[in-house]
C-alpha cells in the first residue's frame, strides 16, 4: 500500500478519491463502460457499501457496488501495492469472501438459487497481482477434468493490472488504465474524471473527512510497522504516531496539542520533540 498522502495530493488510484468521484452515477458508468466494454444502464449504485454475511462475520465495505438494469451486479475495487506481502496475497480469498456476501445479500429467504444475480468482482491493481505482466486476469470456474463441460455459475473476478503493456486493448480500456496509473488524459472520458478529482480536491469538508479517516486507518499503523520492523515492533508504533501527528497537523493546520488530542494521545511530552 502506498504512504498515507496530503489530501492535495489524491488521486483516482487512492480509495478516498476514487469512493468520492464514484458518487457521481455519470463517472461511475465512464470507468464500467472503458474498463468491461460495457454500456452501463445503472439501477443501483452505492460507494463504500459495508455488508456482512451474518452477525459475528466480518465486515467488508465495497468501494463501489453497481447493479444495471438487468440485474447484473458489478463490485469495483481499487487495489494499491502493499508493503505486507500478506495483504497482497491475501486478494484472491478477498474476491471470494466478496462473492459470498454479495450473494448473500441478494438471496432473500424463499428466493430461488436462479435468480441470484451475475456477479463481476473487479479489482482495479496498481502494480501486477499475479506476476505475468498481463493487462487483465480473468477468471471464471471450469471442470478440471473437462473443460468443456459448461459450468456457468455467472460469476467472473476480473483484475486489472495497470502497469502491464496496454498497447493490446481497446483504446477506451487502454486510455482508463492509462489514466489510473500515471494520470495522463487521453480522451474525453478520462479528462471528465480528472476535472472531478481536480474539483474535489478543493473541498474542504472532503479534505476534513480525508484526515479523519487516516486517524483511524488500520493500514497506516500496518505500514508503519512495516517501517519499523529492522527496530522492532514498539519503533514501528512510534514512527506511526509521529508521522500521523505530522500529517493531521499539516493537513488540518492545527497544532501539535489539537493534534494529539484527535489522535486520543495522553503521552504528548514522549513525541512532542519528535515534531
């Protein structure tokens, strides 16, 4: 996972930015519509959609969760590079527990098995999940024993990795995926969503909103022990709530007091030279 950024500093690669520009119906259907060559008529759209498939189970939240009007229902992810090697392997068994509560969730009791939704789970990747420098994975089930035995559960996990040779898609696709890794607009599509991440950065209630969630992100404390790890777990913690105090300061402009106190910090005298 990328280091936690200066809210200016978003872009559609990071899960803010990507959860608020989604909020709009029409830039949701331009990154369906280059991406699955699809020309999305949306029923239903919803960001940041945080379901469980019973009540102990874990939660998940969705990025973003669309159905269209036929009732095919699409689960889009933006999945950044780890520097837990665990958190990247961990992505297949992610798209399946996805699988399990979006089905979930549409099998209403009484409800009949056929009528459960297609389901595309799609991970957008900023580097190559699975190591072959290929543009797209798809993966669908099959019988192992013949693969031409039809076995059509409607369910298809497809992952995007931005960095591989695009030069072999679509030009839509290609300028999409373009766009997500490097920021370079080259159609309308793509210089309509950098317009709106432009304009959301300009936000200040977004830019308040931004800040608070890294507070209380589990993955800054995982990157931070990451960071540490050569000093030991406890040096990991201390990086953490520096560069967290740093960040909540520079970014919200308020003092190192005001800081610690958003951050529920008791011991402020221990970071306060560290500033």
């Amino acid at each position: 996972m990328e280091k936690k950024k200066n809210y200016e500093e978003l872009t559609i690669r990071d899960h803010f930015m990507f959860g608020k520009i989604c909020s709009k119906p029409e830039i949701r259907k331009l990154i369906l519509d280059s991406l699955l060559q699809i020309d999305l008529q949306e029923k239903y759209g919803e960001i940041e959609k945080q379901i469980r498939e019973f009540k102990d189970a874990k939660y998940a939240r969705l990025d973003l969760l669309v159905e269209d009007e036929k009732g095919a229902v699409y689960d889009t992810e933006m999945q950044n590079k780890s520097k837990d090697r665990a958190r990247q392997d961990e992505l297949p068994k992610r798209g399946r527990y996805y699988q399990s509560i979006i089905d979930t969730s549409y099998a209403n009791s009484g409800e009949e098995y056929l009528n459960l939704p297609e389901l595309f789970i799609v991970f957008i990747c900023t580097y190559d999940p699975f190591g072959e420098n290929l543009p797209i994975y798809t993966f669908e089930s099959k019988c192992l024993e013949k693969e031409t035995i039809k076995y059509d559960e409607k369910v298809h996990k497809i992952f995007f990795n931005t960095t591989a040779d695009l030069s072999c898609l679509p030009q839509n696709m290609k300028n999409m995926l373009e766009y997500i890794n490097t920021g370079a607009t080259n159609d309308k599509a793509t210089e309509l969503i950098d317009e709106e991440v432009k304009e959301a950065r300009l936000k200040e209630e977004w830019r308040a909103e931004y800040m608070l969630t890294v507070v209380h992100d589990k993955d800054v404390y995982r990157d931070g022990f990451e960071d540490g790890k050569e000093q030991g777990i406890e040096q990991g913690t201390f990086t953490t709530t520096i560069n967290l105090i740093k960040n909540l300061m520079e970014s919200l402009e308020i003092t190192f007091d005001e800081a610690c106190d958003k951050l529920c910090i008791k011991d402020k005298e221990i970071y306060r030279s560290h500033i």
